[in-house]
C-alpha cells in the first residue's frame, strides 16, 4: 500500500466525552459499527502540532508546520487487521477538522471526503524553562493550548501535563484512546472510504486543567456542542510520533 502524506505529529491534547451513541448514528460510515469502551460511547477533541508535512514524499512550501483540531469518534471495521494481529480494525470516523491552511484542507477533502474546514489556529506552548520549542518533549507543569476561529470570536483546547510520559496499560481507557490506526469516511454514493495512519504506539501525559471553550453549537451543531460543554469526562496528552497515511480505498 502506497503511502500518501508523511509527517510528525507532536503534544496531542486529548479531550474525551462520554456522550449518547444516538448522537453518532446518523454518521456511522457504512461497514461499520461504534467502538465502545466500558460500555460507553466515546468522542475527542483532538489538537496537536501537524510538523514537516510531506505530500506524496514533496514539502509544499508554507504547508509543513500547522495546528489541526478534530472531533472524532471511534469506530470497528469486522475484518482482519494482519499487521496488529487482530480480527478487526480499528478506526475513526471524524464530524469536523479545522486547519489553518485553506489548500491542505482542500486536499483532505479532495482525496479522503474528510470533513476539513480552514479557519485561523494557533497554538501556544508554556514551560516551566520558558524555552519555545514545539518538538521539545513535555514535562510536568508545562501547557499546552490550540485557538480556533469560530465565526468572530475564538475557542480553545488546552490541558497541563500533571506526569511524565508513559505507555498506556493494555485494555485501558488511554490505550482504548490512541490505539486506533484505520480512518473511515462516509461517501455521497453511501460507500465508504478506508486509510490507514501508521504510527508506533504513544507514550502519553496524564493531564489537569482541562478545558474546552468557545461556541461549540455553532462549531458542531446543538447536540454534540451541548454534550461538549462540560468538563470532559477525560483527558490525555499524547506525545505523538512520525505518521504515514496511506491511499485509501473504498467498499460498499
């Protein structure tokens, strides 16, 4: 399988609702069906660093280094995963992706039917050493915070790293959160579209003084941006890692 974007994803704030699976039906992607964890229905607001992007192996000037912010929630394909041992895959399903770059959103939805949006970010990192320095690893007491534009005002996603960084126990809620590895995608012909994002498992932070702001039902309508206005029930900072997201493919 070919491989399509290559790039580095840095300090992923992850924030994580549990929220009624009835809000999800209508965009479960066709083949599919929702990834529960304890019984529950999960989805995340995602901001992270997108760094020395590469599309097709080529730097796009002014397209390397950006924020991305991103609601999605987790879905399972019933077919083998060879490559993790594993009789299904995991994956997600996204509702939004906000980039600062109006070409690589355009990309995302030319190639993949990703729902991407190009609004204004910016992203603001503070450590206790006051060095800025987005690919220095984080460390206890350091922030981490992404702006979004909505409309005339702005939104944030931050969080505090509260413990050094480490694997994620097998079977538990922050392995549950990073330890999905297929993208699925709802067509217009009601078929659906598969990728694969390659990457080795993430150590991550646990995290404090998490938080969500700004208008949220303009962003993601008035169910999920109510169900997102409230502490999040979660909350991890992924370290992140190099990415390959291979060519997709489709079925029916």
């Amino acid at each position: 399988m070919s491989t399509f974007l290559t790039a580095r994803w840095r300090h992923l704030v992850m924030l994580n609702y549990a929220v009624d699976p009835a809000l999800l039906r209508a965009r479960i992607p066709h083949g599919t069906v929702l990834d529960l964890h304890d019984d529950r229905c999960w989805v995340s607001v995602v901001g992270f660093l997108f760094l020395d992007t590469r599309v097709m192996g080529v730097p796009v000037p002014g397209h390397r280094d950006f924020e991305e912010l991103n609601l999605r929630f987790y879905v399972r394909r019933d077919v083998p995963d060879p490559a993790r041992g594993v009789e299904f895959r995991r994956g997600v399903a996204f509702v939004k992706e906000l980039v600062p770059r109006w070409a690589i959103a355009t990309i995302a939805r030319l190639v993949y039917n990703e729902p991407y949006e190009a609004v204004s970010m910016r992203h603001t990192i503070l450590r206790a050493d006051g060095v800025p320095d987005d690919e220095a690893a984080l460390s206890v007491g350091d922030s981490v915070s992404y702006g979004f534009q909505i409309g005339k005002g702005w939104g944030e996603v931050r969080g505090t790293v509260a413990s050094e960084a480490g694997p994620p126990v097998p079977g538990s809620h922050a392995h549950f959160i990073t330890e999905h590895y297929w993208g699925y995608t709802a067509c217009p012909d009601a078929a659906t579209a598969e990728y694969e994002v390659v990457h080795p498992e993430w150590t991550v932070h646990q995290v404090k003084d998490a938080a969500l702001t700004g208008d949220l039902e303009a962003l993601y309508g008035p169910d999920l941006g109510r169900s997102l206005s409230r502490p999040p029930d979660s909350a991890l900072i992924a370290v992140g890692s190099e990415i390959a997201v291979h060519r997709g493919s489709r079925f029916a």
